[in-house]
C-alpha cells in the first residue's frame, strides 16, 4: 500500500503521517480532506474518528476495493473504442 497524504488541516496532516509513516510515496493514492480532491477523503471514505488500528483496517478495504489507474484507464479505452466504432459503423452505414 502506497499512500500519499495532501490535507488542509495541519493536525490531520500531521496524525495521517505518523499513522502511516511506512507507507508514505510520492507516487500513493492521495488521502485528503478535501472533498474537491481526487482520492481517499477523511470523513468521506474514512469514518472519523479513527485510530491507527481502524485507519489500516478502512485504508486496506478501499484501496483493495479500489480500482487501479491502469484499470481505470483500460476501462475508458475500451469505452471510448467501443464508442468510436459505433460512431465508423453508424457513419458509413447512412451513405
């Protein structure tokens, strides 16, 4: 598990990075409390209060749960050929 920690709240920013000091990367799913933000929001995602213990436990279930980028992006590619040769088929089909 590689996470990355980008909260407005010092006090949260600062829990968050003793909590998971091993499993801090540059290149982790962000954990945040910015709702606005694209990852793992605190309060959202992860039911507050917490403990290290209960933190693990729901950081393991999401991040299991959710989908890699590269699953993410394979996903909308296929979409987007699907929808593409569609659009071919649907174009010369008329003429």
């Amino acid at each position: 598990m590689k996470v990355k920690i980008e909260c407005n709240s010092p006090l949260l920013q600062k829990t968050l990075e003793s909590f998971l000091k091993e499993y801090i990367s540059e290149d982790g799913i962000i954990i945040t409390d910015d709702p606005e933000k694209e990852g793992i929001v605190i309060g959202k995602d992860i039911i507050k209060p917490f403990s290290k213990s209960s933190l693990l436990l729901q950081l393991e279930k999401l991040i299991d749960t959710k989908p890699t980028f590269e699953e993410e992006f394979d996903k909308l590619f296929e979409k987007f050929k699907k929808d593409l040769k569609k659009l071919i088929k649907d174009y010369y089909g008329k003429r």
